[in-house]
C-alpha cells in the first residue's frame, strides 16, 4: 500500500504563487518537489478559482457561514426525525406481524 504525501495549503499556494509570479516555472517546481505536472497544474486552477474570496467582505463571509450554519442544523434535525422514523415502523412492523418488542 502506497503512503501519499500530504502537503499543507501554505505548502501549496507559495509553490502556485512561485509558478504565476515566474519565481520558478512549472517543470522547475515539479522536478525540485518531485510533483506530478498534473497535480500543480490542479492545485493552480483551484488557486485561481478562489481567488476572488480573498476580497470578499467579512459581512459576506459572515452571512454565508450564518447560512452554513442553518443549514447543518436542518440536517441534523431531518437526520434525527428519520431515525425516530426508522424505529417507529420497525416497531409497527413487528406489531403487525404479532412479535411485539
């Protein structure tokens, strides 16, 4: 079984910054960390692709995670109906079939 290295995102965005800056070009980066061109490249795209949160308001930042945060309550609240759910037709079920619990 193959152990994966693990690289931390400051890791990951000084080598992308590196790269887009021309600090060091791409094939230089790969070869110096031993990284898969294809995994730079993915680790680039994501960068770009987030980007523009880094300018977002702290008051956007803040409604989204309030949303996030509502959100998981709803789930945990359907989680736990469906589990009472769950019990009570497996009790409905035995009833009806004469083996009460």
């Amino acid at each position: 079984m193959r152990n994966y290295r693990r690289f931390t995102p400051e890791f990951k965005a000084r080598l992308v910054l590196d790269v887009l800056t021309g600090v060091q070009s791409q094939a230089e980066a790969c070869r110096k960390h031993s990284l898969s061109p294809t995994l730079l490249a993915a680790w680039k795209a994501a960068f770009l692709e987030r980007a523009h949160t880094v300018f977002q308001s702290d008051e956007t930042r803040s409604a989204e995670q309030a949303r996030i945060a509502a959100l998981e309550r709803v789930l945990g609240r359907l989680t736990l109906e469906n589990e009472v759910l769950k019990k009570a037709s497996t009790r409905l079920a035995s009833t009806s079939t004469g083996n009460e619990i």
